[in-house]
C-alpha cells in the first residue's frame, strides 16, 4: 500500500548536524593537534555512523512510498549520488594539473568513474580520502534490494539481531586478518551493516505509528545515556587500540545521536535553522570540504587556523551554488 510521505524536521537536522562535525573533525585534523585533543576530535567523525543510520531510513522510508524495480532503484540513486560524486572528482583531477592538490593518476581517475576504487586501497584515498564514504554507500545501493529481502524473511527484532551478527562477524575477520587498518576491509559496508538495518527498522515504525520523536522525552536521561556511551567509546579509542576503534561502532553511534538528538530538543531556533541549512546541502558539503581546504592551502602560505577559518567561509556559499548546478544539470538530463 502506498504511504505518504513526510518530511520530518529532526531526521534534516541530524544530516546538517553530522556533516557539520565531519567537516570540522577533518579540518581540526589539518591543523594536527597535539594529544589529547587530535584524539578527543575524532568523536565528531563519528557522524558517518548516524548517516548511515540515516542513509537506511531514507532509502526503506522512500521504498515503502515507492517500491522501484533493482534497475529503476539503481539508476535513480546511483545518479544522484553518482553524478555529483564524479563532477567533483573530475574537477580535482582538473585543479590538480594546475595546483599540487593531488596526485594526477589515470588509474586512480579511472577508480572514481569505473567504481574498482572501493576494492583497490592504493587509491582509496585518492581525490580526496573523504570519499570513501562514497564507495561504501554505493555498496549499501547493489546490495539494497537483498537487504530489503532479507527484511521481509525476518521480524524486526531478528532482523536487527542477524545484522549485528554480520557485522560483528566481518570486524572479527578484518580483525583475525590483520586488515583493522586497511580502509577497503574495515568501511567495507557489512561492517556498518547493522547500522543500516536500524535505520531500516525505524522507518517501519514510523509508517506505522506516523511520527518519528516523543517529544515527552527525558533531556537528562537523553543526556545522561549519551555521557556514558561516550565514555564508553573513548575508553575503546584510547585503550583498546586498533580491535577497540574496530569494535566500538555501537558505542560511537548511541552516544553520537543521542547527544545530536538532546540539542535538537533545546530548540534553539537559530542553531536548528543552520543545521537544517547544512542537511540541505549536506552531500555538495562533504563533496567539496577536503577539496576547498587542500586547494586553499597549495595557494596560500597562511596559517593553518586562516586556512581553516578562509575554508568555512568559502565551503557553505560553494556548496548552494554547487547544489544548484547539480539541480539544473539532472533537470535538463532527465535523469
């Protein structure tokens, strides 16, 4: 049966929310700062784990509205990301016959536009090492009608269950192997598998009860939950070394969106309209972050806080007109 959709104000917030930290846990890593603050700021990189959260939520939540055929469902999210996705890539390689920003390598190149990249890690980073996130999303898109197959053979609750068991299984084998710190084994998707699944389960329940936040919700408890995740999750990073930083996903995630939730409830009017300003152009943001700031750095001989500052300046206004060239071109295409 069709649903219709909504548009829910917190689920926008929380993409604006998690790409902000993103971005500044990347551009406090450019300024490499001393222990114990370069590893106090890796808590904001813990956004990718509420996006990928996010990321099922919005797949499943559009599917149940619209149920698409693999190849229609491919050829619609594969653009969207897809095409963004290379026009930034394309343009790197472009500044970079001029600029020193990177590498130039038609393998690599040819990584970004053939999609081999997310198995070969000698050019996982290349053109930006952000852009892994990218791979492992398109990852989640193949394997999209599957889970939503495996969703239908399961309740919600072993459904959940048998996602954290194949997660927990592919960490335990890029454990045993030794590949904890290979990034096409430790982002291959199953290893956030279970995080996807979750955004899945929630979008089900929101079609059936119609809302999506209790707003009788206790603040502190919210809060209270978050502190000790966090602990939990720092005591993991710091102490339990590579397996620890491999195992603490469950941790990062409670703790980052629950701590992302309770500042949403503050409902601090000029704070929320940013975030919602930010998760409306939150894929042209994370796009052109790494970009803005490493070109900017080749240009200039400032210091790395001018960087930093100039980068922040430049991004948001860069990303809208980015945002609003991608809209024309899919207009005119059709696609």
């Amino acid at each position: 049966m069709k649903q219709k959709m909504q548009r829910f104000e917190i689920i926008d917030f929380l993409k604006g929310y998690s790409i902000f930290t993103i971005v500044m846990f990347h551009y406090l890593q450019f300024l490499q700062l001393p222990d114990p603050y370069s590893e106090l700021i890796s808590f904001g990189g813990t956004g990718i784990h509420l996006f990928i959260l996010l990321s099922g939520f919005g797949l499943y939540y559009s599917y149940i509205n619209k149920p698409l055929s693999y190849i229609t469902f491919l050829k619609r999210r594969f653009s969207k990301i897809y095409v963004p996705y290379i026009f930034i890539v394309l343009l790197s390689a472009l500044i970079s016959i001029f600029i020193p920003v990177y590498k130039n390598s038609l393998y690599a190149l040819g990584g970004h536009v053939f999609l081999y990249k997310m198995f070969d890690n000698s050019i996982m980073g290349s053109y930006g090492y952000p852009l892994w996130f990218i791979s492992m999303i398109l990852q989640f898109y193949l394997s999209f009608h599957i889970i939503i197959w495996l969703k239908s053979k399961f309740k919600n609750k072993l459904f959940l269950i048998s996602s954290v068991l194949i997660s927990l299984s592919w960490a335990l084998i890029v454990y045993l192997t030794d590949n904890e710190s290979v990034r096409v084994w430790n982002s291959f998707f199953l290893q956030y598998y279970w995080e996807f699944a979750l955004g899945i389960i929630i979008a089900e329940r929101i079609v059936k009860k119609q809302k999506l936040t209790d707003k009788k919700i206790n603040q502190f408890l919210l809060l209270v939950i978050a502190l000790v995740n966090c602990a939990l999750y720092g005591f993991l990073a710091l102490e339990g070394g590579s397996w620890g930083k491999l195992f603490n996903d469950f941790f990062a995630l409670i703790a980052y969106s629950l701590l992302a939730v309770f500042i949403f409830n503050l409902n601090i009017k000029l704070l929320n309209k940013i975030f919602l300003f930010i998760g409306s152009i939150s894929l042209s943001v994370y796009l052109l972050h790494i970009l803005v700031l490493l070109t900017l750095a080749n240009l200039f001989d400032f210091n790395p806080i001018y960087i930093v500052l100039l980068s922040l300046i430049i991004l948001f206004p860069l990303s809208v007109l980015y945002q609003k060239l991608v809209n024309i071109f899919f207009k005119i295409s059709k696609l």
